[in-house]
C-alpha cells in the first residue's frame, strides 16, 4: 500500500499544539544533530534554539508559500542556522566581556575578601536550598543528575516520567529557580 505522507506545510487542520509536535516528529532530531555534531553545542543549547525555531516557524510559515516540502525544510533550516548564528555572537561577546587572567590563585586569595565573599554565598546557597526544599523529589534529582551532566535516557531510567518530556520539565525547573532566586536576592 502505497501511502503519501501530507507536506508539513499543508496541515492546516492541526492545531497550533499539534502542528508543533508534528514538525517536532519531522524536523527536530535533524536539527539537533546538526547543532551538536557541526557547532559543538551542548544538549540544552540545542533544544532551546531548536524550540525557538519551531515557535518562530509556526508563528511565519503561512507567511510564505512552498512548493516542496524540500523548500519548507530548508525554510525550517534557515531560522535555525540563524538562531545559531546569533547564540554563536551572543557566546564570543559573552567571553570577550569576561576576560581570562594571569592571575595566579594565591595572589588571588590574598587580595579577595573571604568574609564578605562567604556572607553572600551563603545568602545565594539558602535561597538555593529554600527553593529545592518546595520541589518534589523527581524535580530535585532531574536538576541534580541534568548538573552532573547525564543524558535524559540515563535519568528516566530513576524518574516515572517520559524521556522525551524531561528536557521541557528540566528548562521550566531551571527558569522557575533562577526567577525566584533573582527575585530573592
């Protein structure tokens, strides 16, 4: 049986969530391959820019007019290259602004102020610590086991939710800490 799969770009009975998920299922592991394997990002650098080009694809395509699906992927490809572009500037200016020093670490200690220095870690750690103490337990070892670096396959294997769903609960977590926290301090 010979079944014609509808061009992406032709689904306009989905809904909004559903045409998401639908170029997600088409677009998205190529994506982030290319973002891993060509510019060296690490896993949630990838999916964020691979997020925002879907939401930016969804909010445009109708926009435009394909005669392929060829033409809607490398619309797709070409958001995408440029939200790569624009983290890769947004990096290098990031580490122009923050310069590496010659500075041995003795004659840093020297020079720092311990007191003051530990006064405001340790403001910044029980803030911290209040905010993991309101999460659940899954949340907690997600942001532990995501900081020590391990694959979302890797945490599933400990959490009762699904792998696929572990980068979206793991980016919400980080923005709900670092929102509170700045609001705290």
């Amino acid at each position: 049986m010979n079944t014609k799969v509808l061009e992406t770009y032709k689904l306009s009975n989905l809904s909004r969530n559903e045409f998401i998920a639908e170029t997600y299922n088409r677009y998205g592991k190529k994506l982030y391959s290319y973002a891993i394997h060509t510019w060296n990002l690490g896993e949630d650098e990838a999916w964020d820019l691979i997020y925002k080009t879907l939401y930016k694809v969804i909010d445009s395509y109708k926009k435009y007019e394909f005669e392929t699906e060829e033409k809607f992927a490398s619309f797709i490809f070409k958001i995408f290259i440029n939200y790569l572009r624009n983290h890769y500037r947004d990096t290098k200016k990031a580490a122009e602004n923050f310069p590496v020093s010659d500075i041995d670490s003795m004659e840093l200690q020297n020079k720092a102020q311990p007191v003051v220095a530990e006064v405001i870690e340790n403001i910044k750690l029980k803030a911290l610590n209040e905010e993991l103490e309101k999460m659940e337990d899954w949340q907690r070892m997600l942001l532990l086991m995501r900081s020590e670096g391990r694959a979302y396959s890797e945490i599933a294997k400990y959490i009762d939710k699904p792998e696929n769903q572990l980068k979206v609960y793991y980016q919400r977590l980080k923005d709900q800490i670092t929102k509170k926290l700045n609001e705290q301090l």
